[in-house]
C-alpha cells in the first residue's frame, strides 16, 4: 500500500520570518525498509539542529526538517519484532532520512522507544534527541555507572540536553555532584529543581565560581558552547579528567595536553547514520528513560507547546529556538 502525507519544510535558505521559510507539500511516503515502522505523528519538537538545518543547509528540492516525535504505529516491515500496529512510540530519527515534520513518518525501530505512559504526546515528544544525547554523554562518553564519584559542570545546563542530563545524573548518578550553569535566578532555580546541586552564573567569572565549589576542578564538564572556550575549560577541569562536547567545537585542543585531559564528540546520529551493530542500544536506552518517566524519576522539559502542526506553528518554534532564550523544549502537538 503506498500513501501520502502533509510535509512541512523549506526549499530556501531563507529568515524564519518570511513565510516561505517553512511551507507544507503533499509527498508521496517512501517504501519501508525491512525494519521501519510507519508512524502516525502526534507531536514534534523543534531542536537547534532544525533551526541551523534550515538556516544553513541545502534543500536540494524540499527538505522536510523535525527529529523528536510521538505518535502511534500505523504499519511495520517485514522484519520488524520490537512494535506492532496501535503502539505508542517516542523517537529522535536521523539525519539521513526526510524529517518527523509530517503527518505519517518511517523510522527505523532501533532507534524507537516506547512512549512513557504517563505523558502526553505532546510531552513525550520533548524528549528523545536529548535524552540519547544525555545518555550517551554520561554513560557512553563518560562511561559513567552507579559507583562513580565525582563532580561534574553541565555548561548550557538549562537548554534541552542540559535539563535532562540533571535529570538522568539525578536519578541514576547518587555519588556524582552537578554544577549546572544559569543566566538568572530564574533559570537557576528551575535547574535545582531537576536535581542540580550546585548552580553557577555563566555570564560571571566562570572560573572563579567553579573552583570555589570544586577546588582541585570537575571531573567531567559537559558542553553544547565550547567554542573559543578550550583555555577556560583548562582551568577548571582536574588532571586527567573529560570533556564531552556536542557543538563543532574547535579544532585545536592543544591547550588541554598539560593536564592530560580527555576530549569527546557526542553526536548522537551517529549509530543510525553508520548503522553500527549497537544501533538498537537507543532503542534501549530510550525505553529506559520511558521507565525513569513513568516511575516520577524523570520529568519531560516541554516547557511550552504550540498547534496545531502546521508550516505557520513550527514558524513560530523555529523563532522562538533561534532566540537562544527558550528554558527547556519547544513541543507542536497536532490537535487537529
């Protein structure tokens, strides 16, 4: 059976203000692979990769944008054996195949999880980018487990992956101390409620306010702004302790070589872009999270929602991510 569905994305590299920035088209859905499922959407989310996508990416025809979703199995492949039709998912896709901008999605079931039970479409779709970022920064990267003792310093605490970072060191990370970075008292005291034991002002001497907390430096410092911020990072990370970032970062970390410190990429397309036989570990570690939800250990960080799905909604999203001011995620949930 083939079918259609209402897409949303951009032909243009165009202002999120000009209203051909985001346009909808009626697209035919591609055939599934053996291990897809096809997904009605219910919700999206809209992340900082959508917005530089948009900005900066060639279209080569209509590129349709959108990562988180939650929605409902329509149909599987023929090699399917996690879900069936009538399931509730949550999922982040990938890079390589057209978006969750759309009505009816494919996506490969290694990489879905099952939506927790106790959230809203809506709310489910806030999670999954971040929490596979999150995860595989604390206990992939990091290699962090239950005994691990330490500080660790989340710069960007209070953006999408920072807020459930806390929350996962929170719930699963008793011995390890989190410094979170804020803007404002505001922000800082959201934070702590997820779990955040310390907070620091990051427009402050960094530094100084750091140190003051964890004298001999952090173990582990997570980043999603660690350009021209290699020599700061220096200071206040311990002898042979890590970094973890997930912007493009720079290209030279000479400077942390005296203090033998370990720098990481997290990039979390990664296992279904190169297909690597541990794909179905964000399967996993998402139904993880879904359990983590459902026992009130974890909470979503959909801090404001917009509908109905539509070109002009996700317009509005897209505007509000690029503002760089957002606390937690920006959900479009179709409530049509």
């Amino acid at each position: 059976m083939t079918y259609q569905t209402t897409a949303i994305g951009y032909e243009k590299n165009l202002p999120i203000t000009d209203p051909s920035s985001l346009i909808e088209r009626t697209i035919q859905v591609p055939a599934p692979l053996d291990h897809d499922l096809l997904v009605e959407v219910r919700a999206v989310s809209v992340n900082p990769v959508d917005v530089k996508l948009r900005a900066h990416a060639s279209a080569r025809g209509l590129r349709v944008l959108g990562f988180d979703a939650a929605g409902v199995v329509q149909s599987v492949g023929s090699a399917v054996t996690l879900f069936k039709p009538g399931d509730e998912v949550y999922y982040a896709g990938t890079i390589d195949r057209p978006g969750t901008n759309q009505h009816l999605h494919l996506v490969d079931e290694r990489i879905v999880g099952r939506k927790p039970r106790s959230l809203s479409f809506g709310a489910a779709a806030a999670l999954p980018l971040t929490s596979i970022t999150a995860w595989e920064t604390l206990f992939e990267r990091f290699d962090l487990t239950l005994d691990s003792h330490g500080t660790l310093l989340v710069v960007g605490a209070t953006g999408g992956v920072g807020s459930i970072m806390v929350q996962l060191a929170e719930a699963l990370l008793p011995e390890v101390t989190v410094i979170a970075t804020a803007s404002d008292p505001q922000r800082a005291a959201w934070i702590k409620s997820l779990g955040a034991e310390h907070t620091v002002d990051h427009h402050g001497d960094l530094a100084a306010q750091v140190l003051a907390i964890a004298p001999r430096g952090v173990d582990w410092l997570f980043t999603a702004h660690s350009a021209r911020q290699l020599s700061l990072y220096a200071r206040i990370v311990r002898p042979f302790g890590q970094i973890t970032a997930i912007d493009d970062g720079p290209r030279n970390v000479e400077p942390l070589k005296a203090k033998s410190i370990g720098w990481h990429w997290e990039f979390m397309f990664t296992r279904p872009v190169q297909h690597t036989p541990d794909m179905i570990g964000q399967h996993e570690l998402l139904d993880h999270v879904a359990g983590l939800v459902d026992e009130g250990r974890v909470q979503t960080t959909a801090t404001q929602t917009l509908t109905p799905m539509n070109a002009a909604t996700l317009r509005r999203a897209h505007e509000l991510v690029e503002s760089g001011r957002t606390l937690g995620k920006i959900v479009v949930e179709d409530r049509s």
